[in-house]
C-alpha cells in the first residue's frame, strides 16, 4: 500500500464516512487524504505526528486533522512486541469538504464554518474540557442514519467553530504543496526514524532511504520539512523520553536516556531542556504535581 497518498474507501451513496477501529496496533505508516479527519482515542497511546511536528496521544482525546495534512498515529512501542495483547480503538469522522459536501459549505448560513476549517488546516487538539462534547458528537454520528446523521454532523461542525484557545498540530501547511513522489520520499523517511530512533542513526543510513547522498539529503530534507535532519530526530527521541519518564516504567533518567537513542546522559539533558525548556527530573515534578492538584491531593 502507497504511504502517500492514502484513498478513505466511501461507501455507496455516504458522503460522511464513519470508521471504527479495534486493532493491535494503528496504522503505522505517514499517510494523508483528501478527507477532513476527526478522529476520537478511545484506547491506546502513542505519538501524533502531524506535518512536521509531534504530540503524544493517549485514550480519550479527539483529534480533527486538516485535509492532505500528513499524519501518523504511531502506537507505542510495546504494542509491536511479539506477544502483546495490547489494542487500539478509535472511532473517526472523514468528510471531503470539496467533493460532495461542497454545496453545503458554499451556503451563506454554513459560511462561518467553511473559514474554520479554511483557518485550520494544520489540525488541532480539542480541548480537554470539551472532550466529552465531541466525543458524543462522535458517537451519535456513528449510530444515526440519513438525515439524522447529517443533522448531528452540521451541530458538530457549528460547535467546532465556535472553539477558542486552541492551538495547531503541525507547524505549517507547507505539506499541501507537496508533490505525491516527494510526499512518499519523506514518508519513508520519517517512518525509518519512527521505528528506529532506539539506536544510533547515522546520516548515511537515512540518506538512503531517500536515495540520495549525504549532503543531497540534508538539503532535501530541510526544503521539505523546515527543520533539520538532526533536530526531528532529537524531536522524535525527546517525544518518546517524556512518556516514558512520566509513565515511570524504566528505573532511571539514564535508563529513559539510553533507551531512546542517546548515547550520554549529557547530551539527552542538553536537548531534553533545550527542546521541552525543562530539566527531564524538572518535567517529571512538574507533571506529578499537576497530576496531585488534578485528584486533589496535597
């Protein structure tokens, strides 16, 4: 299957696309679509990554991600260990604002609602206190039919746009330019990095994913995704470090250090600060103390 792009199939005569998802693991490849997606965590955990940028994700939060916005929603590691009973499920909206919505969106009364979506291409987060919302908003959708459907889908979109303080997922929409060949060059390489990032990685190595030369590929890979190759991978590694020192399941910062690519506590504290803005025992109090105020413990 091409990672990029990726075809939704439509089922005869819907122009609204419910998907259920009970499965060991997500999809693991960097794909996108044509269709807006919405999609709702209901179990499982891992990385978002989204343009050029990551989120962790875990169970119950709601994701809407813009159309042709390059996504992956890549499970944890311990969901690919031999063996692991772990699962995935997620449920998810896809609608093509262009295709078949298109005169619904051209309506004067659905104007406010087509700049949104216009607005935030780059997807975003819903907020933690309007999860249960549009969680619900999600699943009616699912167990309506016809019009019914559709009338829950147009009370979902309107609450959507009425939303603030929220911020994009990824940095730009640089990636709507982008050409399918270049889109599945760069895909290649991010999944090789989101499934290797565990160990040393050389330029060279990665270089040859993209078949080009060292060099080539450092200029290639910065045109395309505004960083450099060294800072996504540090992302990448930093990403993973923080659920793991949250998560408590490794005996130390040297363990988490070690087990996420880098080769010295030294240079794991550097780039953890550098990127976090935080110390990794400096995140860790911090996130067990909001941890205590949320259950209300002193």
């Amino acid at each position: 299957m091409k990672v990029l792009p990726f075809t939704i199939p439509v089922p005869h005569g819907k122009t609204i696309i419910v998907q259920e998802e009970i499965m060991p693991h997500f999809y693991p490849h960097l794909h996108r679509h044509a269709e807006v997606q919405i999609t709702w965590i209901k179990t499982g955990e891992g990385t978002l990554l989204a343009g050029n940028s990551m989120h962790a994700f875990k169970a119950g939060e709601v994701y809407v991600l813009g159309a042709n916005l390059p996504h992956l929603f890549k499970s944890n590691p311990e969901y690919f260990d031999d063996g692991s009973t772990l699962i995935i499920e997620a449920l998810t909206v896809f609608f093509d604002p262009v295709g078949k919505l298109a005169a619904m969106f051209d309506l004067p009364e659905m104007k406010a609602v087509r700049s949104f979506f216009e607005q935030w291409q780059t997807g975003f987060k819903i907020p933690i206190e309007m999860l249960s919302v549009f969680s619900g908003f999600i699943d009616r959708i699912q167990l309506s039919k016809g019009a019914l459907q559709m009338s829950v889908f147009i009370e979902m979109l309107n609450a959507m746009s009425g939303l603030t303080d929220i911020q994009p997922l990824s940095a730009d929409s640089y990636t709507h330019s982008m050409t399918d060949p270049e889109g599945m060059r760069i895909a290649s390489v991010y999944n090789y990095i989101m499934h290797n990032y565990g160990r040393a990685l050389t330029l060279e190595e990665v270089a040859r994913q993209a078949h080009l030369t060292p060099n080539a590929f450092c200029r290639y890979f910065k045109k395309h995704t505004r960083v450099t190759f060294t800072a996504f991978v540090n992302k990448v590694r930093v990403n993973q470090a923080c659920k793991l020192l949250v998560n408590g399941n490794l005996n130390n910062i040297a363990d988490v250090a070690y087990n996420c690519g880098f080769s010295s506590i030294t240079n794991f504290n550097y780039t953890f600060k550098n990127i976090t803005g935080k110390a990794p025992r400096d995140y860790v109090n911090d996130y067990v103390g909001t941890v205590k105020i949320k259950n209300g413990i002193k």
